[in-house]
C-alpha cells in the first residue's frame, strides 16, 4: 500500500497552492493532498470537511487536526514512506501541516503556498518538527 500512496502523492506533483483546494493539477493545500491521495485509495472522502481558515489550528484547545486524522487513519511510532505525516511548524503550537514521507525518510510530498505541491528533503529542521505519523488503513 505504500508504494501506492506515494505514486498517487507524486501525481499531485506541480498543483498550485489554493488554500481549502482538492484538485490535481488545479490547487490543493497540504489537507487537500491528503484528502486527494485517499480518494485515490478508496474514491470517496470519509466525511465531510468543515470550513476551515487559513490560521484554525491557533484558536481552540484541542490538536483537531491531529484528532480528524486518528478518525480515518492508523497512528504509526516506526517510520515508513507513504506514512501521512503530521507537523508542528513552530515550538508548542499546534501540529497543523502535512506531507507525505518519501524516499526512505529521506523527503517528503506537501502543499506549500508559493511552491505547491513539491517533494522536499525532510531535513533535520523539518524531522525534529514531526508531532505525529499515520498510516492510510487496509480497508
């Protein structure tokens, strides 16, 4: 299965960055590449996706994105390429990006604003940053 998540991820290659956007070649954030690649796996979405603003994740108590995905995906402690990826961008802030790991631990695939979606190092920077990982499950 994580080969062909990480192929349906390198599909996504090139999108533009559009925030709340779910469309190969179209747009997509790094929630839409997650959500494209499961339509991917199993063609449909698991739920519908509330409205979010770009700066959710800094209101409220709660890690919601980290909960959304524990719903619909299978917490991992070992690391593995097609494993979703689950990023704190700064220091006790809520975990609120997401990437696709690649290339042994080695990269990663994620929706960025200027970029798009790009397969980047997962630097150390980058790594040290990871909250959570989670697999897409054998349904």
């Amino acid at each position: 299965m994580s080969a062909d998540v990480v192929t349906l991820a390198r599909g996504w290659l090139g999108t533009p960055y559009h925030h709340r956007a779910c469309t190969r070649g179209a747009g997509a954030d790094c929630l839409g590449l997650i959500r494209g690649v499961w339509v991917g796996l199993y063609g449909a979405e698991p739920q519908a996706l509330p409205h979010y603003a770009p700066a959710w994740a800094e209101a409220g108590g709660a890690d919601l994105l980290a909960q959304a995905l524990a719903r619909h995906l299978d917490p991992q402690t070992n690391a593995a390429d097609g494993q979703v990826l689950l990023f704190r961008l700064q220091p006790r802030a809520r975990p609120k990006h997401l990437g696709i790991q690649t290339q042994g631990g080695r990269a990663f695939i994620h929706a960025c604003p200027g970029a798009g979606v790009v397969e980047a190092p997962l630097s150390t920077p980058w790594a040290r940053r990871i909250a959570a990982r989670f697999a897409f499950p054998n349904i």
